[in-house]
C-alpha cells in the first residue's frame, strides 16, 4: 500500500500504532518488528514470551479504543544514525537495531521516530494528528498467523496481527460481507465442490495441477474460443519444447537474472537442459530461423505454451500461484512505422476478448522507464509514445506509474474488477528491447540495411490456471451457459417420463450442446438441489403434460419463476446463449436473455 495512492494510509499506519501499544500493554516484553498498513487495514509483528490467542483479540481491540479516546498526539522527531542505534539498543528492540543499521548501510544519516502518548516507534510516518482522529469504530482484528522475520524462513518466526480498517464502520461492514461472499466464491473450495481440478501435494507435486474432465472441458472452451480469436487476428501459431539447452537460457539472460525461479538443470548427454520459465527465448529463435525482410512484418506468434517456476511452497495458492502453468503468450516483431497500430490492435483484442469472459471494469496501467534499463533512448521514447497514444484513444481509464517499467522496456498492465469488486491484473502488452540484441534478430529494411525489429510480449490471460480461478469467483462456479460444463439437465417428474427425457437430451447433444439426465431413483425434489448444487444454468422438467405437447418446463438457476416452452423454443434460447456467448448466469445476480 502506497502511501500517496490511498487516503486511508495515514488512518492504517496510525492504528498500527494503537494496535502495538495496545498488545505492549498486554504483553508487556513483547519485542516489535514491523507494522504497516496494508489494502484493508495493518498489521503489526511481534516477538511474544506468552503466546496470543483470539480469546486476547476482545481486551487487545478495548485498550485501542481507550488509546483512541485519550486522544493521543502523534509527535515526530529524529536522532542521528548513532544515537538512534543506542536508543533502540537500549530498549532491546533488536529487530528495530537490525534495520535501522540497513537504513544507515543505505546512506541515513537521521532516523525517524513517532510518539503517542508513552509509546514510540521507530517510523517514517505520515500519521493523523492525533489517535482521535480514528473513528474507534473503524476497524477490528482480524486473525493472527504467523510470520518469519524479514519473511525469511531461516529467521525467527514471530506472530502477526491482522486489522482491518475503513474510512467508517459502514464501509468495514460492506469489505466483511465482500469477503464472506468471496470465501464462497473461492475456487479451491468451489474446484473441490464441483470437481473442476485437484491438487495432489503428495503424490504429483505441490503447484501441480490436475484437470478433471469438467474443469478440463471449461478450459478447453476458453481455450477454443480465444485460439478462435487469435486465428481471426492475424496471429500465427507456434510450438515450443518444454526445455532447452542451457546455452539458450544463457543467450536470453534467465541464468543471469533468473535462475532462481528455474528448476534445477536436467543432464542430457553431458549437456545441461532446463524446464522453460518463459517462451520468449523460443520465440525468437522461430522468428530468427528465416531471413525476414520489411515486407514480412509484422509477425505475430502465438503459443499456449506450459512454463515451469520454481515457487516456494510457501507462497503456493491454489490455481494462482503454480509451479507449472500454460500461458496464452504471444510476442509481436513489428517495424518502428508500424507500432502505433500494432499497440491499437493488441490492446483492443485483449479488452474485447476480455469482454467475452465477462469482464468489463478496465483500469490500465502504464509504466515507463526505470533508471537502469537497457536499450536507446529513442526506443523508449517512441515505445512510450506509442502505448500512451494507444490508451488515449482507446477512451479506457489509465493511471501512469513513471518509472515502473522492467529494464528491458515500457508496458501496459491490463486490470479488471470482479463480480465482488476486486482488481485482478491479468494482461500485459510489454517492450523488449533486450531480447532482439541478445538474439541480434533483424529484418532487412527497404534500404537494404539491416534492423532490429520492435519485440512486444502479450499474455492475455496470464496464466490458464489463474484465469481460471479468477473466472470461478467471478462467477461463483455458475458459469454462463456457453461455459458450463452442463448446459442442462432433464429432470422427469416420473419413471414415466424417462424415454422422452432422454430422447430429447440425445437431440441436444446431437445438436453439439452438453446435456443430461437424471433419470435416478432421487426424490424429484432431491434431483432439482442436486441440479442446483452443481450449478447447472438450465434445469428442464418434464412430466406427462411436457411429454405428450412435446414441452419442457424451465427453471434458470438462481431464478424462482419456470416458463413452459416447446422444446424448438427452448432450442433457439440455448443456440442464443451459447452462440451469443451470453453472460447469463451469475451464482448472485441473474440476467435474463433470450426469447
């Protein structure tokens, strides 16, 4: 959390200051480490002799508001680098000696402290103006859990305290609610519930995924629709191995800067070989295998290209953070005329394709250049020109983040808000000016000179495990109907009715739509829950009076009113639902479509 993006962070910082003083009047030999705010409130890290417990959280949550009800001021004031040392020395905050002698390392000459009331902290500020300023009804701890010092798992594990803080009590009540909404919602339970994919830490592998036919043909829908897309842009498709030679990975500069995110290296034949982190190298290697001349670009590869990281298990979750994951990549060679429209291009399929998923509320981010980077000037400048042109006339909202860009070149990040109002960045349209240098890929202009081509990466998705996951939340598992695994289920009121359920699932599905039966021994009641549990979006009764007028009765998920249809009419919704690709069916709010 920045401390300049968001009002809240003078309000955050300053309860983490009431929340430390408040677990020292507790804890009084409590050690302090560190406390910031973050996005829903702050946190403090502490160094206990006598262990806390959510039983704690009620005493811990009334002392703070008796510390806000005194009013406290916040005082700032400085001691050089040596005194603040002997201070902190003194009070036997080690963890505080330890990074305070890291500021001096870094060129501090003067370190910073607050206080309010008897407690001071080492701390740059900003804070309120006094600890009533904080409405005392703002916030509440959430959970303690565990944290290692400097997050280093060879460090001393200390224990945190989570808070969550809002401008008002309102708007802590509103982010509580979301949250519950999105524990529902979230995809490791929602995966497990509706036997989307698993994951088998002992077996396989942890951040492995395993694909069950469900999650598996979701995927495969996503998939064709977007390779679909792609074809229709002008986009080749390209394959890659799954590992390479180590000299490619060296050429590329991964072993420099990122061989730590790499597996260790396979020997083959004397030779050492590495699962691929990235496609790029690859990519460049197909664009570099025929000559190229000005006329043949621009040239715009296309690969769903599994890539493997090494993550540590710690930081693993679910679908969003893997060690093995298939990225929609795709890198674009274009010359310096063509740019401005290679950028319109990319940024309007990404958000259109989006589009299509769902997903609507855009923010984009632009970064330029850092102070170490690689590449001339005059590059940076006409890529700079070029993504910011793009956005401006694309209408879409973007915020700049000067000197965010990666070493190697500016870039645009696509983010998009969810059903429960969360920012996800999936896209990013990405220069590269190293890797054309590294590969020495040219094209001969029409001069007859040689030149470096403009390099832009693109993944769209991110990651098909993380889209996915992402995809599931927002939908609370009830994909529209064009997603579901199951379009829809005949559910018949009596044995009676199972011939002509089943003749008319057989007709959708020769029609290439995903439909079953229950034709079970389940109570018709049991059979419509089961039908809603699996999040079904179309539930079709059928008893004498549907069989013998050739109807079916709709249900919609999520909707209490049915509608008889025949079964023609029923065929035309789902051709329009499908075919339309229309955004149905939510697990909280319905949109009604079609005849």
């Amino acid at each position: 959390m920045e401390a300049n993006n968001d009002p809240l962070y003078a309000l955050r910082h300053s309860l983490a200051h009431v929340l430390a003083q408040a677990v020292l009047k507790l804890r009084p030999n409590a050690k302090l480490a560190f406390g910031p705010p973050i996005d829903s409130g702050c946190y403090y890290d502490f160094d206990l002799d006598t262990p806390l417990t959510p039983e704690d959280f009620k005493e811990i949550e009334k002392s703070m508001r008796k510390i806000i009800g005194q009013r406290q001021p916040f005082v700032a004031s400085k001691r050089s680098a040596a005194e603040a040392v002997e201070h902190l020395k003194g009070r036997g905050e080690g963890y505080k000696v330890e990074y305070c002698l890291e500021l001096i390392e870094r060129g501090e000459k003067e370190i910073g402290f607050y206080t309010n009331g008897p407690f001071e902290d080492m701390c740059a500020g900003p804070h309120l103006e006094h600890t009533g300023a904080i409405p005392p009804d703002c916030f509440a701890i959430d959970s303690l859990a565990g944290a290692y010092w400097r997050g280093d798992e060879k460090n001393k594990q200390l224990t945190r305290l989570y808070v969550l803080a809002f401008s008002n009590k309102d708007e802590l009540k509103s982010f509580i609610e979301k949250r519950e909404l999105a524990r529902e919602r979230e995809h490791r339970k929602l995966g497990r519930e509706l036997d989307l994919f698993s994951i088998d830490h002992d077996g396989v592998g942890s951040g492995l995924i395993l694909w069950h036919p469900k999650g598996a043909l979701v995927r495969y829908l996503i998939e064709e629709h977007a390779k679909r897309m792609h074809l229709e842009g002008g986009y080749d498709f390209v394959y890659s191995p799954h590992i390479g030679r180590s000299t490619l990975w060296e050429t590329s500069g991964h072993l420099s800067f990122y061989k730590e995110g790499m597996f260790s290296p396979i020997e083959v034949e004397g030779q050492e070989y590495y699962l691929k982190p990235m496609n790029c190298p690859f990519h460049c290697k197909i664009f570099d295998a025929v000559p190229k001349s000005y006329r043949d670009l621009p040239k715009r590869f296309a690969e769903w290209g599994t890539v493997y990281r090494f993550e540590r298990s710690g930081t693993l979750s679910g679908l969003t953070r893997v060690r093995g994951f298939t990225q929609d990549d795709a890198h674009l060679f274009c010359r310096e005329d063509q740019m401005p429209d290679e950028i319109d291009r990319v940024l309007s399929f990404s958000v259109g394709l989006l589009r299509d998923f769902g997903l609507k509320d855009f923010h984009m981010y632009l970064s330029t250049r850092p102070p170490q980077r690689v590449g001339a000037e005059e590059k940076w400048d006409a890529a700079e020109a070029a993504l910011k042109a793009a956005l401006e006339r694309s209408g879409l909202p973007y915020s700049l983040n000067e000197g965010d860009g990666a070493f190697y070149g500016p870039k645009i990040d696509i983010c998009v808000k969810d059903m429960l109002d969360r920012q996800w960045q999936l896209s990013t349209i990405q220069f590269d000016f190293n890797l054309p240098e590294r590969f020495d890929l040219t094209f001969t202009d029409a001069d007859g000179a040689k030149k470096r081509p403009y390099m832009i990466h693109r993944a769209l998705c991110g990651s098909m495990e993380r889209f996915f996951a992402i995809l599931i939340e927002h939908y609370g598992g009830a994909f529209p109907t064009w997603l579901a695994p199951v379009q829809s289920v005949v559910v018949p009121v009596n044995e009676g009715c199972n011939e002509y359920a089943n003749a008319f699932s057989a007709e959708m599905n020769a029609k290439g739509y995903r439909s079953e039966v229950d034709d079970s021994t389940d109570s018709f009641n049991k059979k419509i829950r089961n039908a809603v549990t699996r999040k079904i979006p179309n539930i079709l009764i059928v008893g004498n009076k549907e069989a013998e007028t050739g109807s079916v009765t709709l249900r919609r998920y999520c909707v209490k009113e049915q509608v008889t249809l025949t079964k023609e009419q029923f065929l035309e919704r789902l051709a329009y639902l499908t075919k339309g690709r229309i955004m149905d069916n939510f697990a909280d709010v319905q949109v009604e479509a079609g005849a």
